[in-house]
C-alpha cells in the first residue's frame, strides 16, 4: 500500500505469518516426534526448517522491495527501529539467563558442595574430597562424567577471536560512516572487512572446539563447567554465524545500489545487532574465559 509521509501506513495482508506458524509447528512437532523414536518425525522436522528458510527469505525479500520502490514513510522507519530494538533486547534477557546460569554455578552452587554457608555436612559426610575450584575439573561423582585435562586458555585462540570481532565492529563503523558519505566503494570493502572477520572468528571457534573434544576432553558431559562453557560460547557463535549471513546480504544489496544516506536501516539493523554480538564476546571472554 502506498503511503505519504504524513499518513498511516497499513500494508497489504501478508500469507507469509502462515507460512511460517506452519513451519514453525512442523519443525517443532517432528523434533517432539523424533525423541520418540517416530519415523516420520525427522522429515516433518527437515520440512518446517524449509518453510521457516523459505519463509525468511520471501518475507524479507518482500520488504526490501516494498522498500526500494519507496512504499514506506517515517513512520514505518520508527516502527522497523523499535521492532529491531525489542528483538536486541529480547537476545540480551537470552544471554542474560546464560550468564545468570554460569553465575548460579561459579558463586553458589560449586561453593556449597564444598562446604560453604550452612552446608558443611555436604562437603564432609558426602564428597569429603570434594575442593571447590572453579573451573570445576574435578566433579564431585567423576564417575558419571567426561573430566577434562584442561580448559581453553584466555590467551590463546579466544584472544585473537576478540581482536577479531573488536576490528570487525570497527570495519563495520568504517563503512556505516561511508555509507552516510555515500561512498559506495568504502561501503564494499568495510563490509568485506568485516564478513572476513566474522568467517575468521567462527573458523577458529570451530578449531577450538576440535581441540577441546580431541585433545582437552572438554565436553558437554563435563559437569557444569563444560556445559555453560559450551552453552554461552556455542550461542554465541550461532549469533555470529546468523550476523555474518545477514552482512552478507547487506553487501548483496549494497552491490545492487540499496540504501542511500537517508534510508538505510537494513544497513543499520544489522550494524546494532553485529554490535551486540561484539559486547557478549567480551562478556563472554572475561567472565568464561579469563576470571
């Protein structure tokens, strides 16, 4: 629906919210259905991953082009800046919980298994070898889990993956600054610049996690410590995964003459949520990685 600046936008009735309710409830239902050993369960599961893909891509691609041929107004600019800010905010209470967790774990939980507040009898009559040390390489009933030899140490590859992401939110900046310049060629390599760096943070992620599981022991199964480590740093890497997947439409678009210095939010939408990848990482490498 075309639109003034000065009117109400109401767009057009859309099929793609069914589209993707349909997929969402086929993905979610065939998952339930696998974990109980139904056949068909994993294929309705495969099916609904495709519609909410294909949901995602039609959707958008749909408001980009109801965007390029100038349908919307300021008011549907406001609307796209608080829709994306909520949705920031939703993804900071998400890591929120994570840390939440790890700090459950670090500063009570492991404490009074080893004796700390009232819980002496804990600690003597039940695991009286038990030393609360955090990280926790030494479970209270080994037994039952995969003791690692060693932990990730700060210093090594989770530090060049914050120099990494670091000098990405600055190529980011970089190009956000030549594209309200409308300097299109600076606009391209800062994005390059930046996708670069995602693919090269998320390649040794992936190599960290090989040494981990290879060589460290270090695993899911390996207590508490093993499971928020790999809980909050595998998150966070699906977000990178998800922001360098969006950067690199942006460059697409970019490429195909998208945005100009008065209307660019795609642009700017990704550049917040890239943003809040960056300050969970370091979040993430003080708080797992370092103390």
């Amino acid at each position: 629906m075309q639109a003034s600046k000065e009117e109400y936008f109401i767009p057009d009735g859309s099929y793609w919210p069914i589209v993707g309710s349909i997929g969402m409830a086929s993905m979610l239902g065939g998952f339930a259905s696998s974990l109980h050993d139904n056949s068909l369960g994993t294929g309705i599961m495969v099916l609904g991953f495709g519609l909410i893909i294909f949901m995602v891509f039609g959707w958008m691609g749909q408001v980009v082009h109801e965007s390029e041929q100038g349908i919307y107004n300021k008011q549907v600019d406001r609307s796209f800046r608080m829709g994306m800010g909520w949705f920031i905010f939703s993804e900071v209470m998400f890591f929120a919980a994570f840390f939440g967790a790890l700090w459950y774990a670090r500063n009570l939980s492991v404490p009074w298994l080893g004796g700390s507040s009232n819980n002496a009898f804990t600690n003597t009559v039940l695991w009286p070898e038990f030393k609360s040390v955090w990280p926790l390489l030494q479970m209270p009933d080994a037994a039952n889990f995969t003791v690692p030899k060693a932990i990730i140490h700060a210093w090594e590859i989770p530090a060049i993956n914050t120099l990494c992401l670091l000098l990405s939110g600055a190529t980011l900046t970089w190009a956000h600054w030549a594209l309200l310049n409308n300097n299109r060629k600076q606009i391209i390599v800062g994005l390059i610049a930046t996708i670069a760096l995602g693919v090269i943070f998320l390649s040794l992620q992936v190599a960290e996690y090989a040494e981990a599981y290879q060589h460290l022991d270090l695993k899911l199964s390996s207590g508490i410590y093993g499971s928020t480590f790999f809980m909050l740093t595998g998150f966070h890497g699906l977000h990178v995964t998800l922001g360098t997947i969006m950067l690199i439409v942006i460059l697409m678009r970019v490429l195909r003459g998208h945005f100009n210095p008065d209307n660019h939010f795609g642009f700017e939408g990704v550049a917040w949520y890239w943003h809040f990848v960056d300050v969970v990482w370091l979040g993430l490498f003080i708080f797992v990685y370092w103390l």
